[in-house]
C-alpha cells in the first residue's frame, strides 16, 4: 500500500513539475542574473563557496549537517552524508552558478553546474535533497524518481529539512 501511495504521488507530483514549467512557476524571474564561476568549497549539501561568495542552491533542500534520518530502524547521519556526496560529486572542476537574487541570509541564490550537470538537481533525483517547493517546482519529476526507488533520504523516514530547523532552532 505504501508503494502505490509512493507511486501515485510521485506521479502526480511530476505532472504538476511539468505544469509549473510550462506556467512559468519555476522560481524568480526578472531578477538580474550574472554567472560565478570557480572552484567551489561545500558548506553543506545546499550551501557552497564560489569565487568568494556564499551561494545557496535554489529551489532544493537538504538535510542540515546535523540533521539524522532512520533507514531500516538505524539512524544514519544523512546532512553529513549528502554534503560529502556533494563534495564527491563536484570533485576538482570548477562550478558555473546562475546567480538571480539573494536569500533572507544574504547569500546568493544560484543554480550551479559541475560539468554542465545541475547540482541541485543531482541531489534532489539521488535522494540527498528533496524539492523546495516553497520556491519551485523545478526538481519535482527528481523527487518523485528517487522516491519510487527509495534513494537516500526516500529509503527510510525522514524529516524534511525545513521541519527539522523548526524543531531544531541553533
């Protein structure tokens, strides 16, 4: 039961992704934009130093460093996992970030690329992110892939990661 309620949701959710597209719900707009592009040093999983600026990776959410999920009854330290994925994952290349505003701490918000391959949505389709729906529905069809495989996050219970700082403040 839980897999067809898995199943029906994810479908219905990349309808809806396909629909925010074509509607123009995908994120800001009109923001001006201009590209970073360097090395990068991973903060966190949606967090990254680029040529000097702190870049919060738009329209994707992903554990805190201190934040645990639970797979099969065992916690698992998931935020300290998606980060080192993160960093696996870009590696020694450099990262190019469409820049289009700022957040409410002042960081840039962006989407990056590794090798032409959006992070963000990396992340969000291996289940070490999920879809910041708050802002856009851009990364719904990878959610609702890694949740019918059960990857990462999807493979056991979890909070999202913006319930987890309401329950956890710093």
């Amino acid at each position: 039961m839980r897999r067809r309620r898995r199943l029906i949701l994810g479908l219905v959710l990349a309808l809806l992704a396909g629909a925010a597209g074509l509607a123009g719900l995908d994120g800001p707009q009109g923001s001006a934009r201009h590209d970073l592009v360097g090395p990068a040093t991973v903060v966190d999983a949606d967090t990254l130093v680029v040529s000097g600026q702190r870049v919060r990776l738009d329209a994707a959410d992903a554990p805190e460093l201190r934040q645990s999920c639970e797979r099969g009854g065992v916690s698992w330290p998931c935020g300290r996992d998606a980060a080192q994925a993160l960093r696996q994952f870009i590696g020694t290349r450099d990262l190019r970030c469409e820049t289009h505003g700022r957040d409410r701490f002042d960081r840039v918000l962006a989407l990056c690329r590794a090798g032409g391959e959006d992070i963000a949505a990396w992340l969000v389709s291996e289940g070490l992110a999920v879809a910041y729906t708050r802002y856009s529905w851009r990364y719904l069809p990878q959610e609702a892939a890694a949740r019918w495989h059960g990857r990462g996050m999807w493979g056991g219970d979890f909070d999202r990661p913006e319930d987890w700082r309401r329950a956890h403040p710093r």
